[in-house]
C-alpha cells in the first residue's frame, strides 16, 4: 500500500488543491464563500469550474455529478459526461460555474411528501461549497442541496445547513455577552462511530430475506451467539483485516478521517470511527462511508449489512453521534475552560443542551425512528426509547451545588460562584461508563447513542442544532436585557437546572424500574415505536420552534412526516410479503420433503419389523409445525390484503405495528422451530451459525 500521507484526501479537491490551482484571488472569494457563507461572483464560479475539471480529469475522471441526499436517507447521482463537441468533429473537456452551482436533475421520482405538484416535478441541485468535491470511480462528484422550485428542501443536507447557521447565530449573541470579540462564528461537529455485520457474500445469495429486506426475517440460533463476550475488541480475523485495510485506504483517499476500527459485541459485528470534523461534512462522509463499505466487502465476496437489527438474538448495529460546539478560533464550548470566566461560559452552553434535550425529547427521539430502530431501542441493546441524559458523577456534584447554593469540592469545600471558581476538568473514565444512556457527556462533548447504523446522522443533528439554538436563544434575550450579567447569568443556571434536571438520569438505563420512574415520576416521554413518534414532528411546539429558527417551513414538516411513515409501512411491508414468499417456496417444501423421506424410512422399517419411534415422533411434530406455518402464513397474507385497503399513512403505520409485525412474529416461532428439528441438507437457506460465524 502507498504512504497514508501521500494518498490522504488525493481524490479530494480540498484546500491544498484549490491553493495550487487557482488564482490567488478567485482562491480568496472562494474561501470567504466556505467560510462565512458570502455570495459567489459567477466568474469565481467558472473559474473555480474549470480548474475542478482541468484536476478530475487529470485522475481519470469522465464525468461529473451533483452528489445529494433526498429523503430516502441515501445519497443520488445522476453522471453527466465533460464532453462537448468542438466545431472540426472531435470533443473537448468543458465544465462551467453554471453547472457547478446549479443542476437540474430529472429528480421527480425521489419521495418529496407532497411537496411538488407533478407539473413542477423537478427539482434542482445546488452545490455546497463548504464541503469539498470528491471523485469516486471515473466521477467528479459535487455536493449539492437538493430543492423544489419553491424553495423547499426536498433533502436532508437543506434543513442541516440551516440548523447549523441558526445554532450559529444563537451562540453568537452569548459569545458577544461574554466578551468573545474575536470569534467569526461557531459551528458544530459530529465524529459518527459507525456499526455494520460482514456475512459472505455466497449465502448472502441464498436468502431472499437478506437480499430483499437487509436483515434475516427467519433462523433459530445456534448453540453458540455472544455470550462468552469473546468478539468484542477480538483479535480481527484475516479476511476481515484485508477488509478493513482497503476500506481505510478507499475513505483516506476521500479525505475521510477513518481512525478506529474493531470487533464489536455480537458475532460478525465490527465498528468504525472517523475522528470528528465539522458536522455537514461529517454527515457527507458517514453517507460515503456506508457506500464504500458496501463496495469494498463486495470486491472481498463479502456482504456488509448496515441494517439496524440483521439477526434476532444477538445485538443489533446502531451508531453513535459525538457532537459538540466550536467556535472558528479552536474553543470547544462543551469543554470546562482554564478561567472562572470560560467555566460559566461552558456551564450555560451545558444548561443549554439539557434544556434542549428535555423540551425537544420528542424531536430526538423521532429524528432516529425507522421501522429497523425499533428493534434496537429499549430492548436492552441500546438505550432505551425513553431519551435521558448522562452527566457523570463530577459534573452531577458541580450542577447540584449550584442549584442549592451549597458548597461544592472535595477536600476544601466552597459555595460554587460563576465566574469565581475554577471548574475541575471532566475527564471521562472508561471504567464507568455508562453504555446505557441514550445521551451521555463524554468530558467535552455529548455521546447521542439512540441512532440506527443505517440512519443518515442528519436528523438527529439538524434537531439537537435547532433545539440548543432555540435554549441559546432564550438565554440570550434574557440575557441581553439584564442590568447585572453575572447575577442573571447564575440565575438562568440555576433556574435551567431546576426546570429541566428530571431529564438527567445517571443510573441503568435498562433497568425496568428506570422506564416506570421516567414515565409515571419524571413525566419523560415513551415513544416505543416509530408510529407513536413521527406524529410529534407537527406539534405544535415543534413546529412553532423548527419554523422560527428557520431549519423547516410547515410544509416541509408535513412532508417529512408523511414520508417517514411511508417508509415505515413499506419496510415492514416487505419484510412481511417475503416472509410469505419463504414461507411457501421454501419453509414449507423443506419440511415437506424431509417428512416423505422420513416416512419412506419408517415405512421400509415397518416392512422388515424394526422400531421407526424416532420417525415417526419427527414426523408428527413436523407435521404439526407444517400446520402452524401454514395457518400462520394464511393468517399474514390475510392482514398483508387488508393493510393495502388503507389509505391513511398514519393509520397504515398502526395497523403495521399492531396487526402485521405480530403476524410476521408468529409465523417465525414456528419455522425456526421447524429448521431446529430438520435435517441440515433439506433446509433450502443458510443457517445463522453459518452466517455468523463463516468468515474466518
Ligand atoms: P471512545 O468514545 O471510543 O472512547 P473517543 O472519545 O476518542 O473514543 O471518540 C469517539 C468519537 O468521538 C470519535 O469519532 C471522535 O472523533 C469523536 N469526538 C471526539 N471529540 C469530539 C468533538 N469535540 N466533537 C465531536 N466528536 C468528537
Ligand atoms: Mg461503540
């Protein structure tokens, strides 16, 4: 392999690159635009253009792409090639500002909720030049928003751009209270730690429930799951290791900071860290990432699934979202400062989040809802569904002693006064961690550990900006208004802590006792499944923030909605419809042909007077399971015909968790009862111990 430094970011048109290749003052107009978001001049465009084109070429690229994120959650291209005829018969290489900032894809088959009247079908792709262009294959790609011709987002990177400037604008108002004069602007970062399984790609093939759905739907486990604890942090088998290291090459020549890479809980289970970077390019590279990691198993006959919930019985995949705030001069606001001064700072930026996280539960919770997240949260995997947050002892003694005035320290004991004290510095102990937390303060920033593996990070980071933008934006108008900062300032602390510490839960998380305190004592919510949480985003107190800070209009809102249930009801649909089809074409013939060949040998037992007791008790309790299956299979193919008679999305997605699910539970139990008791060659798909535990 070449040197990592050499081949670092070397399909990226990144800083170094522009500096090399344009002019020194299209350069300057470029980063101004990057930076501070001014205007771009159309002759810097076509500048910046050509030059792009003039370095995609150079590395072999053919075509370009505007590179962006509808709302299905994956990413979408459409290649246009350089070429362009010249008047003697050949072709140049052309690429203009114009198509570099605007495309017009034929986009109307991507989910827009309604958004857009057919006649105005297509939208338009708008590039984004904070984060860098980037060639993949033969491809320059160019990342872009994707709109409507009204104006309204029909991606995800729109409404994150947008919370990011909103969190921006708020925390400038309390930067400037504090004296910061010298900072431009403040922005958040995300490092996404990223969960996936690696099954072999030759039984992969074998499962229509893997190929259609992205998770095994049948499969009775094997003697052996996680429960020795012997995967995690596991020495990386050699398949699995060659693996990894072309996927780090891949993502190090995208300019992807893939740092941390091991064996997680449950068998055929690994993670990935990149080291965080500013939040929309962090949300750019984690959807790249789960692309070239699909890619890259598929050159090693490997499948790589990113489904939040690939196999009952051992642990699921999900991802988790390390995020904090920052200011352009290098202050990360969520770490404990050298002054008294920074610490009061640093303490309201943390009320901040705590008031968000307890107003806006709903709008955390909702931003991970998938029908394949379901699995996960609460079932003692992953946090729970209820959202709480973690503080640590430390940091809990500090908050306590400023809401009671009462002194805090160890040895010497002082009454806590902002902008007094020196805070001591959270480091954060690995050896009492809190894993169950959906939401936990790592020393200098906050772990969100609610997200699915296969989830955009997007949502989750366009609401948790918007809703600290939206505390920030109380404190500052408070704030502003007061004659005595520093007596208003301690006020709001000790006020935040007071109004919103039900929402900090230092304890078990999955504990049975912690969902009834948290429901029945707290008054948190409990939005077990995706039906009972996307409603929450048309609150009106939800809508009434996300439209003021400008991060969505009503409509967009309502088309979120409407197409995050769809997505919902067609997932689980499908799941349920290929279960009928294993069920017929492959569950039930299995059994059939094991039961003839078993009669056919008790029968030329019974011929020549042997005991035929071991067939004949196999036979009867097969033949018991065919009937189960059968009446089963009836039984969710009936609800399948119902579900498609309802109208109503939101009804579609009750009816989906209450009638269709359970059906699909109840034909597993007894199918995977079948296969434990069938012999191995009859059963026509590979068995999880296979799948689990077949890539050496
Ligand atoms: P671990 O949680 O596994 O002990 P770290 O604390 O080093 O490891 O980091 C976990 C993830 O958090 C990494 O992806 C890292 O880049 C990210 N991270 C670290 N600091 C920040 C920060 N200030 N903002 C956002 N993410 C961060
Ligand atoms: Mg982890």
């Amino acid at each position: 392999m070449a040197n990592v430094t050499d081949i670092f970011g070397s399909m990226v048109f990144d800083d170094r690159v522009m500096k090399a290749n344009l002019s020194a003052s299209v350069y300057k107009s470029l980063k101004k635009t990057i930076d501070e978001g001014a205007r771009l001049d159309i002759s810097v465009a076509n500048a910046v253009a050509e030059a792009m084109k003039d370095w995609a070429v150079s590395k072999g690229a053919t075509h370009y792409t505007h590179w962006f994120q509808p709302l299905t959650g994956i990413t979408a291209e459409k290649h246009d090639g350089f070429i362009s005829p010249a008047p003697d018969g050949r072709v140049i290489m052309e690429f203009s500002g114009k198509e570099l900032i605007k495309g017009e894809p034929d986009a109307s088959s991507f989910p827009s909720g309604g958004l857009r009247a057919t006649f105005e079908a297509r939208g338009y792709t708008a590039w984004d030049p904070t984060s860098y262009a980037f060639i993949k294959g033969k491809t320059l790609c160019i990342p872009t928003a994707f709109c409507s011709y009204g104006g309204e987002a029909l991606d995800k990177k729109t409404p994150l751009l947008r919370s990011m400037e909103a969190l921006n604008k708020q925390a400038m108002r309390i930067l400037k209270l504090f004296g910061n004069e010298d900072v431009k602007c403040v922005k958040t970062s995300v490092g996404p730690e990223q969960e996936y399984f690696l099954v072999d790609k030759a039984l992969y093939d074998q499962r229509p429930d893997l190929i259609y759905t992205g998770r095994t739907l049948f499969g009775c486990l094997p003697p052996k799951g996680q429960e020795l604890d012997d995967h995690y942090f596991g020495v990386i088998k050699p398949r699995v290791a060659a693996y990894m290291a072309e996927l780090n090459e891949e993502l190090w020549k995208l300019g992807i900071l893939a740092k941390t890479e091991h064996n997680e809980v449950a068998p055929a289970q690994h993670e990935l860290a990149p080291i965080y970077t500013t939040t929309n390019i962090a949300t750019d590279h984690n959807q790249l990432t789960m692309e070239i990691m699909q890619k890259v198993a598929a050159k090693h006959g490997l499948v790589c699934l990113l489904h939040e919930k690939p196999f009952a019985g051992v642990n699921g995949s999900g991802k988790h979202n390390n995020w904090s705030i920052s200011t352009d001069t290098g202050v990360n606001l969520l770490a404990p400062g050298e002054t008294p001064y920074e610490n009061a700072q640093f303490l309201l930026f943390l009320v901040a989040v705590i008031k968000a996280v307890d107003d806006y539960q709903d709008l955390l919770r909702l931003a991970v809802a998938t029908a394949g997240n379901d699995h996960r949260l609460g079932a003692n995997e992953a946090p729970p569904a209820v959202v709480s947050m973690f503080l640590g002892d430390e940091l809990q003694a500090v908050l306590d002693a400023i809401e009671t005035d009462t002194p805090y320290g160890g040895t010497e004991k002082t009454t806590m006064k902002l902008g007094v004290h020196v805070l001591p510095r959270f480091q954060r102990d690995n050896t009492d961690r809190n894993r169950t937390s959906p939401f936990a303060f790592t020393g200098n920033k906050f772990e969100f550990r609610m997200l699915g593996s296969s989830n955009s990070i997007a949502c989750a980071n366009i609401m948790l900006n918007s809703a600290v933008a939206e505390s920030l934006r109380q404190f500052a108008d408070e704030l502003e208004k007061a004659d005595d900062f520093n007596a208003a300032l301690h006020d709001v602390i000790r006020r935040t802590i007071r109004e919103h510490k039900r929402i900090i839960f230092n304890g078990n998380g999955y504990d049975d006792s912690w969902i009834k305190e948290a429901t029945e004592v707290r008054g948190l919510m409990n939005l077990r499944t995706t039906p009972d949480a996307m409603p929450h985003l048309l609150d009106k107190k939800n809508v009434d923030m996300l439209t003021a800070h400008k991060v969505y209009s009503e409509a967009e809102l309502k088309s979120r909605t409407e197409i995050m249930l769809e997505n919902y009801v067609k997932t689980v649909n499908i799941e349920a419809k290929t279960m009928v089809e294993m069920s017929r074409k492959m569950i039930m013939p299995a059994i059939d042909e094991y039961i003839a060949d078993l009669s056919e040998a008790a029968y030329k037992k019974m011929g020549i007077g042997i005991p035929y007791t071991y067939e004949k008790k196999i036979i009867e309790k097969l033949s018991k399971l065919l009937e189960d299956i059968d009446a089963a299979t009836d039984d969710l193919e009936g609800a399948i015909e119902e579900y498609k008679k309802i109208e109503d999305v939101t009804k579609a997605s009750f009816f989906i968790r209450d009638e269709i699910l359970p059906r699909m539970d109840a034909l597993r139990a007894p199918a995977d009862a079948a296969e434990a008791i069938t012999a191995e060659k009859y059963w026509k798909y590979p068995t999880y111990g296979k799948l689990l535990f077949g890539v050496r």
